[in-house]
C-alpha cells in the first residue's frame, strides 16, 4: 500500500503539471491582445510588409483555427495567399497537437480530482509522505525545466531542433517544421514560404514560453505551500 501511496501522489503532481501548463497555454494561444502585443513588439507590421488591420485579420484567423472554429488558417490579401502550403500543413500539424493535448489535459485534471480526493480520504496514512514525494517529484520537474532551458541559452538552435523532434516524431511533420526561402511543397507565385515565421516570429513563442513557465513555477509552489501549511497545522483531516 505504501508504494501505492507513493505513486498516487507522485502522478498528482505530473497531472497537477499538465494541467497547469494547459491552464495558461490555451489562454495565451487564444488571446487576440498577446498576438497584437508581440506584433508591435515585434515590429511585425514592417518585417512582414502587411498592415496592422491585416495583422489584426491574420491574427483572428489563427486564433479561430487553433480554436477549432474553422478548418482553413489560410488569409487571402491582395489575391495572394499570406500562407505558404508547407506553413498550411504545418499548421494542421500544431493544431492537432494542440487539440489532442487539450484532450489529455482535461483527463488529467478528472485525474487530478481523483487523486486529491484520495488524498484526502487518505490524509491519516499519508501525511507524512505528501510534502516529501510532492517536493521531490517537483524538484525533479524543475531540475529537467531548468536544464533545457540552460540549454536553450547556451545552443537555441539545437534545443529548438530537440522539441521539435520530440513532438513530431514523424520525419515529415518534422522537416515542415522548419522553414527556408524553398518550400517543401510546390507553391504558387508570390507565395513567401517564410511569411507564418515572419508573423509567428521567434520572439514571440520565447516570450510565451516564460510566460507559461512562470506561471507553473507559480503553481507549483503554491502547491508546496499549500501542503507545507497542511503538514504544520492540520496533523490530520479525518
């Protein structure tokens, strides 16, 4: 039974961790004032050469694509298309991701639920292992977090080439992401292969990335509090 308890709240915390990153991802992705944001940042209204009021469109139109609103993310302006087919298909490719993830995301909060319920029902027996798995669990979490991210600093590229291996295993899906002046696919004239990286610029997923980061640092240690609070005042719930 002890093993047993000790794995429960083991995967309460990884759950606890999807959940969090989840909980803060879909809010930023869907978040037409942090695209606006990162688009003035970005100076994007010059790298790319289309207006604010076109950003302001293409924005909208990611937006309801990765919120599975519509089935096409291509934006037409001036009868040329602002996407280029390998953009288009990577895209699919995010977007499946992103959906599928959202999927687990929403299993793992019903197992989050589950798991604290035990955790309660159970808190006589496991009082004295829940901080300690639980910091244990979420020091390893923050170890691997940290070393990627050192990582990143020290050689972005590879890093970026890693995730991306990681997250599309398949050898297609892998080279449409990444992008160069010659497109994976035949495309039609005026088409710039380049353009969904000129809009969806580097910056722009660094910033999200520190964003969602701090965010499940917060958590986390909110988290660890709440369950140190626990230990030192409520010896016992039942």
């Amino acid at each position: 039974m002890k093993t047993i308890d000790k794995l429960i709240i083991i995967f309460t915390n990884l759950f606890l961790l999807i959940v969090a990153v989840w909980a803060i991802t879909v809010p930023i992705t869907l978040s037409k004032s942090f695209y606006l944001y990162e688009f003035e940042k970005n100076n994007t209204v010059e790298e790319s050469g289309y207006s604010q009021t076109e950003l302001d469109n293409i924005a909208n139109t990611i937006i309801r694509f990765l919120a599975d609103k519509t089935n096409d993310m291509q934006v037409v302006i001036d009868d040329t298309p602002v996407f280029s087919n390998q953009a288009i298909y990577h895209m699919q490719d995010v977007k499946d991701l992103y959906v599928n993830g959202s999927k687990i995301a929403l299993i793992c909060l019903f197992l989050l639920f589950l798991s604290i319920l035990y955790i309660i029902l159970n808190y006589h027996r496991l009082k004295h292992l829940l901080f300690k798995y639980s910091a244990f669990t979420i020091a390893i979490i923050l170890l691997i977090c940290f070393a990627f991210a050192v990582y990143a600093f020290v050689d972005f590229d590879s890093a970026f080439t890693f995730f991306h291996r990681v997250i599309f295993p398949d050898e297609q899906k892998f080279n449409d992401a990444f992008f160069s002046y010659v497109s994976n696919y035949p495309e039609l004239p005026g088409v710039n292969n380049l353009m969904l990286t000129t809009i969806l610029d580097v910056k722009l997923f660094m910033d999200a990335g520190i964003i969602i980061g701090c965010f499940v640092v917060f958590i986390e240690l909110l988290w660890l509090a709440i369950l140190y609070v626990l230990k030192r005042k409520i010896p016992n719930l039942n």
